[in-house]
C-alpha cells in the first residue's frame, strides 16, 4: 500500500508567474496532481508542472468535489497541490477545505503566496504604512451575496482612518465610497488596481471624491483592489529606522 502523502495548498500569487515563492514553484515541478482554481489563477503558471501531471480546474467544482479529488489522491501516494491565487491568508475558502482534511485523517500544508494587496501597493509604488499618517492595514470587503459582521461594516472601519485594502467590492464602488465618506474626507487619496502585475493590468488614481467616476468611465467591474488612505500620497514623516540620529542595535 502506498504511504499517504501531505496536500499542499500554495498561493500563486496576483498573477505574473514569477511571483510564486520558490517553495511554491518546487512543489508545483514536484506534483502529480494539481488543482487550481481556474476562475482566478493564471494557467502560465501551469508552465511549473511537469509533463504527465493529473490538472483539474476547480472553477465549477464544489467542495466536496474538490476534496474528494485530492484526498483520494493523497491516500494513493500522490503529491498533491491545491493551487490558490494570491495568498491563502485572504479570501481562498482555506479553513472549509482544512476542515474536511483534517475530518478525513489528512495531512496538509500551507505555502503562503503574494496577496494582490501587495501587489498592487508595488504597482501604485507607495507603503501602506506611514510614519505618523498610518501605521495600520485593514484587509475587507464590501457585503455583498456574502455578508460581512456588523461591526466590520465599511462605515465603521473607515473611523479609524487606516489604509484600507478592500477586496471583491469594485463592482460596488459607489457604495464603498459612501460608506466609506463616513470617516475618510473626499480628498483622501484612492486607488483602483485591476488585475495587478498581469499583462493586461490597470492602475486609476485619484481620491474619494473622484474614484467612483474613473472606475465607471474605465468599465471596471471586477478582480481590482480598492486602496485608500493618506499613506498612498507617499508624503509622511520619514521612519526612524534610517535616520542618523537614531540608534539601535546595528548602529551607535
């Protein structure tokens, strides 16, 4: 009988292939079946895999099915991949999955991935932290089919002033930007990033006030991140970390 082998969920990052983690890219050169979510992850990336390799597009399987795919795999010696976009820390439905693993008896492993929060900061070329502007990134979605808490209605996170990275909302734009009005002036810088590091991606720029009309002139309805935040002006005090006043532990 074969030995059992460990599922691994890798994030494949925003889309450019290159932005796979080394680890991700080896145990995709490595596997015997993947499943990718296809709606989602560039199928370059596919490019990893070695000839021969067992590949199933997820994008109109449900749980069980997916499950089911890569357990039976593993239970047959397998090396399995389940291949995520961005990082699995955000939005991946990772922890339903988990859960049937580990109800079944299987071992995983995570490989995180870069978000394309991330990546689309790097695209608008700015931190999402500034000193005295913003030290805190919130990470959220607009309600839509799928609910969010009460408490995390955009509305309410927007008093905190923080940069903020909303996911799976662009559709909705004018609805972020009246909750979102709540505590952030219309002068506040934002950002629409549409489909961040692909060929194909776009970068608007503007502020609150504005943002709204760019993103319905542009004809942008989905895969876009909304950034905004005093931090995307790039204009903050400077960090202590390099000023030559400042010791610590590397420099007297």
């Amino acid at each position: 009988m074969a030995e059992v082998s460990t599922i691994y969920f890798v994030g494949a990052g925003p889309g450019d292939p290159e932005l796979i983690t080394v680890k991700g890219k080896k145990l995709l050169e490595e596997a015997d079946v993947v499943v990718y979510a296809g709606s989602l992850v560039k199928e370059k990336i596919l490019g990893y895999c070695r000839k021969g390799v067992e590949i199933h597009n997820s994008a109109s399987m449900d749980l069980e099915e997916i499950t089911g795919i890569m357990v039976k795999a593993a239970r047959e010696g397998r090396r399995v991949v389940r291949l995520h976009t961005g990082d699995t820390a955000f939005y991946s439905a990772l922890n339903e999955q988990a859960s049937v693993l580990e109800r079944e008896g299987m071992a995983y492993g995570v490989v995180p991935g870069v978000s394309s929060a991330s990546a689309s900061a790097a695209s608008l070329g700015r931190e999402l932290t500034m000193p005295e502007v913003s030290q805190t990134v919130i990470v959220t979605r607009i309600a839509g089919r799928t609910p969010v808490p009460e408490a995390e209605k955009l509305s309410s996170l927007a008093s905190h002033g923080a940069t903020m990275c909303i996911f799976l909302s662009v559709d909705k734009i004018e609805r972020v930007v009246e909750e979102l009005s709540v505590g952030y002036p219309p002068d506040t810088p934002a950002a629409v990033v549409y489909r961040a590091s692909w060929e194909d991606e776009r970068v608007l720029t503007g502020t609150l006030g504005d943002i709204a009309a760019r993103v319905k002139e542009a004809g942008i309805t989905r895969q876009a991140i909304i950034m905004v935040g005093r931090s995307l002006a790039g204009d903050g005090k400077k960090s202590k970390l390099y000023d030559k006043e400042f010791k610590h532990g590397y420099r007297k």
